[in-house]
C-alpha cells in the first residue's frame, strides 16, 4: 500500500491493531500506534479497545489501565467493552478488589453493565468462596433489569452448593426450565457434585435420570462424579455398575476415573481388585499418571505394613 503511494488512514491502522491484538502480536500492534503518533493522529476507541482487550488477556492489566488513562487524556470514552476487558484482567490475576473498583467506576460514569460484566465478576467471588458478595451481583442484576444466562445461573448454582444450600441451587434449575433456558452440562455437574458431596448420592442419581429424561447427555465428569459419590458411600458395587454403564453409551474412562476407583478399591482392602482394574485401563489405552502410582504405591505399602501378604 506505500509502495504503491497511498497513505494508510485510521481506519487502516485500527484494523492492523486489531489483527496483531488477535495474534497476541502486541509487539508489533504498539509499532503502530508509535506510526500513528508520528503522523499526528489519536488512536480511535476501537484501537484502545483492541489494545487493552489483548493486554488484559495478556494479564498485563498495569499496561491496560496505562492505556485506559491514555484512552481518556485524548477525549476517547471507555464503553462497557473497555469496562469488561479491564475487570476479566484483574478478575484473572487474583485482583478483585481492583476489578469493584472498576466496575463502581463505570456505573458512576454512566455505563451500563451488561451480563457479561456480572457473570466475570460473579465467577470471581465464587472461586474465593465469597457468597454473600456473589448473592449481592445477582441482587443488583435483578434490580437492574439485566438478564441471567447460563453462566450467570451456574455461578450462582456452585455458590449455593458451596454453601451447602444445594436445594436452592435445584430450584434456580428449575426456574431456568420455565424461563425457557436449558440448563446445560456444566449446570448438571455442579449440581451433582453438591449432592454427593453432602452424601446425597440417590438424589444426584435420580436428578441426572431427569435431565437425561429433558435431552441432556452425561459426560466423563458427571460419571466420574457419581463414581466417587457411591465409593464414598461405601457402595462400590453401584459405582462399577455406573463405570461399564459410561464405556456401554461411549464415554471412555479417564484418568480420574480410574484413580478414583482403583483409590476406593484399596481403601475397602480389595487389593486384588484393583490391580485388574489398573490392569484392565492399561489393556483398553489407559496410560498411568503419576497420581495412579502414588495411590498404588502407598496403598501396597500400607498393606505390607499390616503384614497382610499372603
């Protein structure tokens, strides 16, 4: 294109920025923005957008608040695709308190947040146990009028069940279901896992019967789920049951699965049984984790302590 005489425009430059932001080529995307400088032009908000977008990705969110301030020094507004990015940065280095702080920001700025904002934020205090922060999100989105999603559901779901208030999370499913949205996989193994996890195994049972009954198909994480509920219950028998259940539908047994079970099986003292188990996954493709040897391992030597070699 200079070759040819003709002088690149902003629009040209805004579109290369945002092709070498998508490469995470930021390098090069901050060569232009120097090009840009020299001609005497202002990046445009796209630009600053794709720039902090891809640092914060980058998790370089020191450079994207830089950027933020340079957005504002040149008479650029954030928008709520600015807003977003910069609070998914600090949300993924562990700054949550910086990201409330740059989500107040935004309100009294007169940006609306979306869905997208809540669910990042609400994900974040999930991971940090912070329920009452994760109820007061959702709180604000009802009063805001800003529509729930699957993720916004999940993360409330798993905040629920981290609280042990699992029945509430299968009422929100319910809810989903006569709003008219779906719940998905995701939303059905946190809700299995809450259920085991307080020993409520059948119920986890008979609640994946009905979303299979409603179109949902269990993967490996469900089974595996499951699996460890019914060892922990003792009941070993039912979780084999449910482990050639998964390989009959076509879900292949990873390596949870296996540590899970061959775990178990060591712990109820059928050694035996879960050298066929290991031996079994090897011949089908299974191939061993360090986690599988260390259960073997520590397991067998426990039981040569207690002198119990035949």
């Amino acid at each position: 294109m200079v070759i040819k005489g003709l002088d690149p425009n902003l629009i040209t430059y805004t579109i290369l920025i945002d092709g070498f932001c998508k490469e995470g080529r930021l390098m090069e995307a901050f060569d232009i923005v120097d090009e840009i400088s020299a001609k005497g032009l202002t990046l445009n908000p796209v630009g600053y957008n794709c720039l902090i977008s891809a640092l914060c990705k980058d998790l370089n969110v020191h450079k994207a608040l830089e950027m933020l301030n340079d957005m504002r020094r040149t008479g650029s507004k954030p928008d709520i695709f600015t807003f977003n990015s910069l609070i998914f940065g600090f949300c993924k280095v562990d700054g949550i308190e910086e990201a409330k702080k740059i989500f107040q920001d935004m309100l009294l700025e007169g940006v609306i947040a979306n869905t997208v904002t809540y669910n990042t934020l609400i994900h974040a205090f999930q991971r940090k146990g912070e329920t009452q922060e994760v109820l007061k999100l959702v709180n604000d989105m009802l009063f805001r009028g800003c529509p729930f999603d699957n993720i916004t559901y999940n993360g409330l779901i798993k905040a629920l069940c981290n609280e042990g208030a699992v029945d509430k999370g299968l009422g929100l499913i319910e809810e989903m279901i006569r709003k008219g949205q779906a719940p998905n996989n995701i939303s059905c193994n946190i809700l299995i896992s809450g259920l085991c996890r307080i020993g409520r195994v059948q119920d986890a049972l008979e609640f994946l019967r009905d979303m299979i009954n409603r179109g949902l198909n269990p993967d490996i994480v469900t089974y595996n789920t499951l699996i460890n509920g019914f060892c922990k219950t003792g009941r070993i028998r039912e979780a084999l049951n449910l482990f050639e259940k998964l390989q009959i539908e076509g879900i292949y047994p990873d390596a949870v699965t296996y540590n899970t079970l061959i775990t178990w099986h060591c712990k109820a003292g059928m050694y035996e049984d879960a050298c066929l188990l290991l031996c079994r996954g090897v011949e089908n493709g299974f191939i061993p984790n360090s986690i599988t040897w260390y259960i073997m391992v520590t397991n067998f030597v426990k039981k040569d302590d207690r002198g119990s070699w035949p």
